[in-house]
C-alpha cells in the first residue's frame, strides 16, 4: 500500500481515539491479470513488475503521486482508490489511454503478454486502517472479474486491455465525452454475480466497438445498448453518485436503447427503431399509437378467426 487516507492503522478516524472515519466518494480502480493462474513463479513474478511500471506511469500522467494514492496488492492485481478530488474524466481518458500504451509497449514482440481487465466504479469508500469497504469496493471487482468481463476479453485475443465501468459512470462521465474519451466505443451488458445485477458499459481500446455479440447470458443473448453521442449524457448529472438505492441512466438519453419484457419476448427500442421478435401494434383510428396507453403487442389471428371477426359500418362502407 502506497498511501492510505482516513483512517489510521488501528481503525480510529481522523478526530482520534473513539471516532469513526467517514466514507467518501472516490473512484474506484481494480486491474486484473488474465490467465495469471496458469503462469509459473516466474513468469508471475515478471506479470507483477510489469503490472505495476504500467500503473505507476499511468498513475504519474494524471499528476497522482504515490503518497495521495491508496494502492492495495491484489496478487495478480491491483485495487486503488483516488483521491476525492480527482476527476473521473482524466482516469477514463488520459489514464486509460497511458495504460492501454503502457501496455501495448510492453507486449511488442513479447511471447508473454500481459493482458489486464479494469473496473472503475465512483462511490462512498471507507479506509477503516486495514483496507477498502464500501460497496463501490465490491462492485467495481464485481465487474472486473464478472463472466461477461472475460468473454469479452477472450472475444478479443490480440488486445492487451479492456476497460468496463459502472452505469452511474458511463452516463455522468464516459458520455459526455471529452480528451481521450470515445464514448461511441463503448457497448453495455448485463453483469450478475451474487447479489450484483448491473448494466455495466464494456470498451476495448484500439478497436471500434468490444465484441459483445461473443458474450451471452442463461437467458439468451445480452442486451446491449448502443452508446451516447459525445456530449449527451445517459443519466442523471451530478458531483456524486446517486444515494443507495438510485441507478444513474434509469431513462436513457438521446442514442441509448430501453430493453422491454412482453410475453417472455426481450424488446429493445432504440430512439424509433424496434429489435426482436414482436407481431404487431394496436393502433387508434388515426393509425397512430393511442397517446397515454400502453402499446400491446398482439398475438397473430388465424384466417378464420380474422374472417369471422364483426365487421363495423364504417368497414362496410370501405370494403363496398
């Protein structure tokens, strides 16, 4: 551990003996390293130097220094939390760009490349003297180590980095855009372990879109939403994340996709356009969808049961 902030070593907070640190919101970073598990002692230990070079310069690019830096050793990965007056931006731009270099420098003509999943997650931490607490904590290694995480990244074997962040962060930071931020890059999917059932958003650096039609969920494949234009937020705005119980991009904005549930069906609706498997629509008598009802989507009719159907005047007139 680099530096720690809050708490002292023996849980008491920054009032003395008997007081108890306050959780602050910070961003939260988890980098793994896949296939350490079939690496040998010593490859571990060269994965391990590397990692670190590679953090540590991208860490040093944004003005973070070690000492304003909690940084806990993961084995095979790194937790680090920033500083709360850190910009979310520059660590999804600037940060990520330095690594994803750090990285690609690194492997160049390398028989052992290092490839790494990051997790980034904005939320209230507690430094209680002995390590992280908070949910933003779990979450961000949730999403990190998630199934989808690494379908993604077996989806993709010539890149050495994939970044997936939170939807609170997605909407309030990657889509408004900015240096070093393409949010366009980005594409969304379901992420569940244990208690966690979170939209997360996935991107690749050096490719256009990360492959998430390799990656499919028990239910069927992932429902994925397309990206915000830059600029144009997802979700709620704000300094902080939402309190406990509030999901930043509950209503997407312009570009982002809903996903609906009918009969069992997935839905997705993107601005005016419809994908998945529907019948049809109930329609007013402007053959317009009746303002303030709820759409149906309806099961198709036989021939004889259309045929039989009570025909109205103003249908006689129009068939005569």
């Amino acid at each position: 551990m680099y530096g720690s902030t809050g708490a002292g070593a023996n849980g008491e907070g920054p009032g003395g003996p008997g007081t108890q640190p306050a959780p602050v919101n910070r961003l939260v970073v988890f980098g793994d390293v896949c296939g350490s598990g079939s690496m040998g002692l010593e490859t571990k230990k060269r994965m391990r130097t590397a990692m670190y070079a590679a953090f540590g310069e991208a860490f040093e690019v944004v003005g973070v220094s070690p000492g304003r830096l909690h940084q806990e050793d993961r084995g095979d990965g790194i937790l680090a939390a920033l500083p709360a007056d850190m910009p979310s931006s520059l660590m999804v731009g600037r940060w990520l760009s330095t690594l994803y270099e750090n990285l690609r420098e690194h492997n160049r003509d390398r028989s052992e490349r290092l490839r790494m999943r990051v997790g980034m997650h904005v939320g209230p931490v507690l430094d209680d003297g002995r390590g992280l607490v908070g949910r933003a904590v779990d979450l961000t290694c949730r999403l990190c180590d998630s199934d989808t995480a690494k379908r993604v990244m077996e989806a993709a074997p010539a890149s050495g980095l994939m970044l997936v962040v939170s939807e609170w962060l997605y909407a309030n930071v990657v889509a408004e855009g900015g240096r070093y931020i393409e949010p366009q890059q980005y594409l969304s999917g379901r992420v569940r372990a244990k208690e966690t059932d979170e939209t997360a958003w996935f991107h690749v650096p050096g490719l256009e879109a990360p492959p998430m039609e390799a990656v499919s969920s028990p239910r069927g494949p992932t429902a994925v939403k397309q990206a915000a234009e830059p600029g144009r937020g997802g979700g709620p705005k704000g300094d902080s994340p939402p309190p406990p119980g509030v999901r930043g991009g509950e209503r997407p904005g312009p570009g982002l996709s809903q996903e609906f549930h009918v009969g069992g069906d997935n839905l997705s609706v993107t601005g005016s356009t419809i994908n998945g498997g529907f019948t049809g629509f109930r329609k007013d008598a402007r053959g317009e969808a009746a303002r303030g009802e709820e759409t149906r989507v309806e099961e198709p009719r036989g021939r004889d049961e259309d045929e039989e159907r009570p025909v109205s005047a103003g249908e006689s007139e129009d068939r005569a």
